[in-house]
C-alpha cells in the first residue's frame, strides 16, 4: 500500500489530529479494502481553491467541501495500462475545524469524509454514497 501525507506548510496540531484521525480510518478498514489501496495519496490541506470548486461546477460561496477524490476509479481502470500517477483523496481542514469544533463531532466527520472518497476511488457514484448515508 502506497500511502502518502504531505502539506505544503507547517501543520498546526489540530491539523496533525486531522491526518492521525485519517491514518486511524485507513487502518480500521476491513482488509478487503485495505489490500486494494494501490498508488493513493492522501493529503491534508487548508482549503479548497476557488479555481478548483468553479472547475467541478460548484460555486464558492455556496458551497462547503470536506474532501475530494481524483483519479480513476478501480472498476475503471486498465490492467494493461495502470495510471502513472497516484490517485489522490485531500482532506481539507478549514471548512471541517469551522464546522466541527467538537472533537468528537470532528473524528466522525473526517472518518465519513474520507470513507466518502474512498467509496469513490472504489467506483461508488454520489448518489449510491447518498444512500449508503455517507
């Protein structure tokens, strides 16, 4: 399994507990999933660029994004030409220590965040996560 952290600047400790709680996830996963984890990077940042939410249609001032996966999902994919680059799931802190300043309320929603992005890098589309609760 080839997992990676990484920010661009210095992690306050709150947003070390956002990438600890992440690692906490991944590592209660069943290991049916777990072992299918190939080639994903997992990323923590500030906030979601503007540029980034008018891209996937969504307006900036009325929106709220907790994380977000790129890349092809595992039903998609090619055994005879796999992606060259990791997929990627970003975390982003901001909106979640804004909306969630429990911390108890907070683990759970960074557990439902990445869980939803992960459904996605598994091939599950919105509206069937939408059903799942997540």
């Amino acid at each position: 399994m080839n997992l990676a952290f990484i920010s661009g600047r210095f992690l306050s400790l709150t947003e070390k507990e956002i990438k600890q709680e992440a690692v906490t996830v991944l590592g209660h996963l069943p290991e049916e999933f777990r072992s299918r984890l190939h080639n994903l990077e997992i990323v923590v940042e500030i906030r979601p660029k503007r540029n980034m939410l008018k891209a996937l249609g969504l307006d900036p001032r009325r929106v709220t994004l907790y994380g977000l996966y790129e890349g092809t999902p595992l039903p998609e994919r090619s055994f005879l030409s796999p992606p060259l680059l990791p997929d990627k799931i970003t975390i982003f802190s901001e909106p979640l220590l804004r909306d969630f300043q429990d911390p108890e309320e907070l683990r759970n929603q960074i557990r439902l965040t990445l869980l939803h992005e992960l459904a996605h890098y598994f091939g599950i589309s919105e509206e069937d996560i939408e059903d799942l609760g997540y």
